[in-house]
C-alpha cells in the first residue's frame, strides 16, 4: 500500500484518545525494527527523518527504505520530515515524496513563524501533504536543534488557537515541558497538564504533538554503562505522562532517544561478549531486535496505538 499523509491517521487518534508514534530513522536495520514492531501490534505509524538523517543517509536513501517496508507490511505508514529549518527544506521532501512534513520556526517571531508555516502548508496542501509546525522552545538537544533550558518558553494557549486558525497547519506541536534528548530542567520531569488541558478545549479535535518524549529507558542505559560506556543517569518523561497526554489531544508522541540508547546497548553488549567478531550483521541483529522490543512497548503500553488499523 501506498504512504498516507496524518491527517486520517491523526482523526482516528484523536477519537480513540491514543497517540501514533513518530520515530526517527538512520538506517535500514532501525526502519526494520520499528516497523515490525508496529506490523505486529497493527498500528499505524510514523517514521521521520530529521537534519541529522538527512546529512547522514540521505533522506531519498531513506524513502527508498520505507517503501521497500511498505511493500513488506500491510500497515499504514507516513514518511514526515522532522524540523525543517526552511521553505526550502520542506519543498525539497515533499517533492522527495515526504507524506508529511514539519516546519519548525519556533526559534522565530510570532509572525515570521506564521508567515513561513502558511507558505509551506500552501505548497503541501497542494500536493496532498500534512504539515505540523511548533509553536513554543523546547529546551534540549536533537541534531542541529540547540536550546538551552533558561531559553525554553511553554505554548500560551491563545497564541496557539491564533496560530492554527492563520496558518492552516494541520497539527501543532507544544512545549509543555518535554525536553529534547535528556532531560534538561531542574528537578523531575513535569508536564504542564493544565496548559495541554487549555490548548485541547480551545482547539476541539485538533491533533497536538509532543516532540522530546523519549523516557530514557534506564535498563539501557544502565546496559550501556555496563557495556563500556559513561551516559550519565540522565532522566525522561514517565511514560505514565505521555499515556495521559495521550488521552487529552495529543495524537503524535516522538521517539528517539530511547532508540539510540536501545542500539547502542545492544551493540556494546554484543561486541563485549564477541570481541573477535567483526560482522556487521552479528551485532546490528540484535540492535534491530532491541529496536523493535522498544517500539513494541511503546505501542502497546504507552500510546494505546494497538489495533488501530
């Protein structure tokens, strides 16, 4: 079957209060992990390609990836970009064949962010492609996405009702206290409910996003420390939190952080345990396995995205 932009995708998320995951993509073996994860719980999914996947592996490389998945699986999948820094950028994917994209120009104006997202949801609705733009700063690290803790700012509520109705976007990612990578603010991890709550009612049935919510599931890092490596106890969202934003308007929840970790782990321990081993296939087997046990998790017991198609 063909890739599917989000917007039946997220409708159907949205009235079954569960979220569809997003995950970002480097290379076949982590395509192949998520996908079988998603094909065996019947979940409609995700897989995105952000700046550092583009530099690394090409994204025309990667759409090849995912077209040889949806041969293979009989799911619903969309190909999105993940911040894209520019008109440009965006143009480029969707003419690449991107079912979905993402303008981020958070770092913007108010008004240079509205100016720029209504100019690439023009040429995406065109052209039969979903567009999400982000409204609000993220602390954190991810690629070339660079915001310091003291420089994050939440999504205000009326802002956000203004933004969508000038721009016609089809979802909005919020900063309610998501964090790209690890966790970057003082204390435990927090999410603003009551300002997700306030966004939801003012825009009914609007898909939100919620970029930075990897949990950093800590069995790996802890395997990764074990296994020869140094990643500090560093600290995610409960997952408890993202499967109650789940149920309040958020319809997209992104992954990768928790995927970095799982491979990494699973390929420090393999090359540990097999120090003369010297086959890519021997240890990027189980990585892909450690991929795809994490996406499964998420699936079933975080989003509720399970038997969703």
């Amino acid at each position: 079957m063909p890739l599917v932009n989000t917007r039946e995708m997220f409708k159907k998320a949205y009235e079954g209060k569960y979220a569809i995951g997003a995950f970002n993509v480097n290379n076949m073996e982590i395509i192949q992990g998520i996908v079988d994860a998603a094909a065996e719980e019947k979940s409609g999914l995700i897989l995105q390609v952000s700046a550092g996947a583009r530099k690394y592996a090409n994204p025309i490389y990667l759409r090849k990836l995912v077209e040889a998945a949806i041969e293979d699986k009989d799911i619903d999948i969309a190909l999105h970009l993940d911040h894209g820094e520019s008109f440009e950028i965006c143009k480029q994917c969707i003419d690449d064949g991107f079912t979905s994209v993402m303008f981020d120009g958070s770092a913007l104006s108010f008004e240079e962010n509205i100016r720029i997202t209504k100019q690439v949801v023009e040429y995406a609705h065109a052209r039969n492609v979903t567009v999400e733009a982000e409204l609000g700063k993220l602390a954190g690290v991810e690629d070339d996405v660079n915001v310091k803790a003291e420089d994050a700012t939440y999504t205000d509520p009326a802002q956000a009702v203004e933004f969508v109705e000038r721009t016609g976007v089809d979802s909005l990612a919020i900063a309610i206290g998501t964090s790209h990578g690890a966790y970057k603010f003082k204390g435990e991890p927090q999410l603003d409910f009551e300002r997700l709550e306030k966004i939801s009612s003012l825009l009914p049935g609007y898909p939100l996003v919620l970029h930075g919510a990897s949990s950093v599931m800590q069995e790996y890092v802890q395997m990764c420390n074990e296994y020869g490596g140094s990643i500090p106890g560093a600290k995610g969202v409960p997952e408890e939190m993202l499967a109650r934003a789940a149920k309040l308007g958020v319809c997209k929840i992104n992954v990768d952080t928790d995927l970095r970790l799982a491979m990494t782990a699973a390929v420090r321990k393999f090359l540990i345990e097999n120090p003369s081993v010297f086959d890519p296939r021997k240890y990027l087997g189980p990585a892909r396995d450690a991929i795809k046990e994490v996406v499964q998790h998420k699936i079933k017991d975080v989003f509720g995205s399970s038997d969703s198609i």
